[in-house]
C-alpha cells in the first residue's frame, strides 16, 4: 500500500468528512451498540455543521488518506484548548484514526499514526494521547504495540450510553 496518499482536510471538503466518518464509524462500532445510538451518534456527531466546524478549527487538523481517488481513512488531531479532555499545550490528541473496514490490517491506520507522530514532535509536543474504546481489543492492541500506555479513563457518551474510554499516552522524544 505504497500509493497511499495524505493530504490535509479543508472546510470545502466538509461533505467527504461527514461520510468517511460516519461509514467508518459505522464500520467499526454498529455491530457492538444499539441501533438507535449508532444513528443518534452519527447524526449529531458527523452533522455537516459539526464537521465544518472541526475543518475550521485553527486547533484541530485534519488528514484524509487516499488511494486511487478514494478517501480510505482519516486523521484528526487536536492541540490545546481543542483537545476532548484538557491536557497541556505541550500535548496532542489523536481523536481519531479510522480507516474503512476493506482497509483494515493493510497498514494504513500505521501510516495515519505515523502523520501523526511527525505532527505532533514538529509542534515540539512532549506527548500524544488519546482514548479508546475499553471494548476494542484491536485498537487497544494496536496502540500498545506503537508504545502507548494507559493513564487515566472517560466517559465517552453513544446516544443514552455511557462508555468507558482507555486514555492512553505515548512520551515523545525532545
């Protein structure tokens, strides 16, 4: 998967944000939630504003990965008073790494995390961190095994459900 390219996101690709991360989303979490929390989630959380809104954020970047024309994942960062859960401003946050399920296990969340990393030690970040999903073995995995480690939890909210997020974080080298 060498052809993969990454380009930043802008607000005039809002509309291609909203379905990549409602059909990743999708992909990843519908068979462990309820359907109504699901489409309560995707329709709040990938509405067209709330994803401009993210696009414009001076605190907040976003990556989409391509191949042949298609947006297969994307990559969303925050720094300072952007971040879901206020660190430091030495800090950023991976919010998301999704990539589409025909995707999955072909290196692209590693080559998303990598942009990432390269983001974050150019900011002159001390660390990343993020949370993930307590009933996502995958990405748990995944995370560990690029050196992250677990520091705290949150509650992450899917429609009337309350979940539990692993925050984990990975020490940056100055």
């Amino acid at each position: 998967m060498t052809d993969i390219q990454i380009t930043k996101a802008d607000p005039s690709q809002a509309p291609l944000l909203q379905e990549i991360g409602r059909q990743t989303f999708y992909e990843t979490f519908a068979d462990s939630n309820a359907e109504e929390n699901m489409a309560q989630y995707l329709e709040e959380g990938f509405s067209l504003e709330k994803v401009r809104t993210e696009l414009e954020n001076p605190e907040a970047s976003i990556y989409f990965a391509w191949l042949d024309g298609q947006v297969i994942g994307y990559l969303k960062l925050n720094f300072g008073d952007s971040q879901t859960e206020k660190q430091n401003a030495q800090a950023v946050e991976i919010e998301r790494i999704y990539v589409l399920k025909d995707f999955l296990g072909k290196k692209v969340g590693q080559i998303l995390f990598e942009k990432a990393l390269e983001i974050a030690k150019s900011a002159k970040a001390t660390y990343v961190w993020l949370g993930v999903w307590e009933e996502n073995p995958r990405a748990i995995r995944f995370y560990a095994k690029n050196g992250f480690v677990p520091f705290d939890k949150h509650i992450f909210r899917l429609g009337d459900d309350e979940q539990t997020d692993i925050l984990m974080k990975l020490t940056l080298q100055p």
